[in-house]
C-alpha cells in the first residue's frame, strides 16, 4: 500500500492537523483496509486517502476517480425547495443490500432518516421502491432540526404511499438543543480549539436534538406500561415498528449517535447507511466502530461526489 505518512504530505493537510490524525490512525487505516468487503470499497478507500495528501488539483481528480456512476434516472432536481425528481439514490444500492433477496413482502424497509433535510431520502426511497420493485417501505421516521427544511420536508411526504413520522430535532446521545450554524449544519469544535466543518459559527442558534438511542428503547419498550404515558399515547407507540435501515447525515454527530444506538444495533442489526466525510478521520473510525459493535457486518465504502462530501459507510448485516 502507498506510505500513508510523507513529510511532502503535511503541508497540505490542515496543518498540524495532519499529525493528530494521520500519525495516531495509521494502524486504524490498515485495519479497516483489510475488513472492507469488496474490491471498490478498496479502491474508493484508497483513493479518498490519497485526496488527503494531495494539492487541491490533484485531490479533485482523486474525488473523481472515487465517484459512483450514477445513471440518469437517479438524478435528482429541486425547485423551490419541492423534490420534482428522486434524489440521488446513493444509500440505497441494490448491488450492496441485495434488496430482493433480504427484503420482501414479509420484511419490507422501516427507514430511520436522521438528517432528512427536506425529505430528498425518502423520496428517493419511495421513487426506487416503485421503479424497481425489488423492495416495499412499510414506515419511516424523518429527523431533521432546522425549521425551515423542516417545513419543505413535510410538503415533500405529505402524498406517499407509506406512513412518514417527522420529528423537528435532530440525533444525538443525549436530549436538549445544541447550536447550529445559519444554514442548519452543525459546527465542530475540536479539541484542539480549531473548526473543522461547514457553516458559519457566529451564526448560530440554538435548535432540538434527541437521544437516539431512547428513541429506539422507546420503540422497542412500547408495549410497557412507563410514568407519564396516557393508554392513547402507549396505543399509538406500540403500532411504529423498528426501524431495519438507519440513514444517518447528520453534520459531525454520527459518531455519538452511533454509539448511543449500539445496543439497538447489536439486538436488531439494521442495515446502516452513514456519512462519514464531516471528519477526516470519520473514513476509518465510523466503520470501525460499527464493527466493533457487531463482527457481523459487512463493511463497504462507496463516494458519491467530485468533491470531498458524501462518502457513505455502508454496512450490511451478514445473515
């Protein structure tokens, strides 16, 4: 494999920040090499490396090579904010999840959307689920904090065929607010005093986030009778199902998120989607930490952009 660690390298990654990451993951990066589950996943690995370490020319050709083909009927448009046309269907790849082989009519998608935006996911669910007719979706649960993709998000659900639950918080390990950016992207703060994300911090504002992981107890305790339940509440609770696909976009937070639904996803195992670009070091450790909570899935990377953003951790429970 190249030699992650050049001294020509540091001067192009962040500074000092290459250190901190590349020198203390080096050993994590050769791991997650060897899990990966197919040969693409190699290759878009390595190359989303290399991007790392290169001048920004360079880099973008790096991003180029590492993009999906994505044919002409998963484009998507926006006007005015109304999904006109399914959205870029890079989570839900058939040659990954095998959808006609491990869903069907008795175990159709109940989806788990964390960071809906304005509900381009699910469209584009529902859209590939009528197209190809190799999946059903029986529900879905929409999280998204910012109100004003929140609002668009519940005029683009408002006519599909399956129950959409929209909730206008987004995911985290723990209930209360946490600051947003103007445009809804979450900024993070690192350790070292530094910024690392998108958005403009002396912007924010204060929006709702909830605990994940009691989110989901919540859903598999609902036939227990808890303080504080009227019978309606307990009845309307105990008719949502579990969620068997998790999407999760959710602006630097996938990693706390992860973890507070690590319970959920040893019991249950639920097909994940998930970004992991907000971070450099996102591309290894988020797929290694969802292994680490099950040996049993099978871990694939796959990027979907000529630009740094979204690289999706793909990770298939192995029955």
């Amino acid at each position: 494999m190249f030699n992650l660690i050049t001294r020509k390298a540091q001067s192009y990654f962040l500074g000092h920040y290459y250190d901190k990451v590349f020198h203390r993951s080096d050993d994590r990066i050769r791991r997650l090499r060897k899990l990966l589950s197919d040969e693409r996943s190699v290759e878009v690995f390595d190359l989303l490396l290399k991007s790392y370490t290169s001048k920004n020319d360079d880099a973008d050709w790096f991003y180029k090579q590492a993009a999906e083909v994505l044919s002409s009927e998963t484009k998507y448009t926006m006007n005015t904010g109304r999904v006109v046309h399914e959205a870029v269907n890079m989570y839900f790849r058939d040659e990954i999840y095998h959808f006609k082989e491990r869903y069907n009519m008795d175990r159709r998608i109940v989806l788990l959307d964390g960071g809906s935006y304005n509900g381009d996911t699910i469209v584009s669910a529902s859209n590939t689920a009528r197209l190809s007719e190799k999946f059903q979706i029986a529900y879905a649960y929409a999280f998204e904090p910012d109100p004003s993709n929140y609002h668009q998000l519940q005029r683009n659900l408002r006519d599909l065929s399956f129950p959409v639950e929209t909730f206008n918080c987004g995911l985290d390990d723990h209930d209360g607010k946490e600051e947003f950016c103007w445009e809804g992207v979450r900024t993070k703060i690192n350790t070292d005093g530094g910024i690392y994300g998108e958005g403009n911090a002396a912007g924010g504002r204060m929006l709702s986030v909830r605990n994940a992981g009691l989110f989901l107890d919540d859903l598999k305790n609902a036939g227990v009778a808890k303080p504080g339940y009227s019978s309606s509440e307990k009845d309307k609770m105990s008719n949502r199902p579990l969620p068997n696909f998790i999407k999760l976009d959710i602006e630097g937070r996938e990693r706390e998120v992860i973890l507070s639904m690590s319970g959920f996803i040893r019991e249950y195992h639920p097909d994940l989607a998930v970004s992991i670009y907000h971070r450099p070091e996102d591309l290894w450790d988020l797929p290694l930490m969802i292994y680490s909570i099950c040996s049993d899935y099978k871990i694939y990377i796959r990027h979907n952009s000529d630009y740094y953003t979204e690289t999706i951790c793909h990770a298939v429970y192995n029955i």
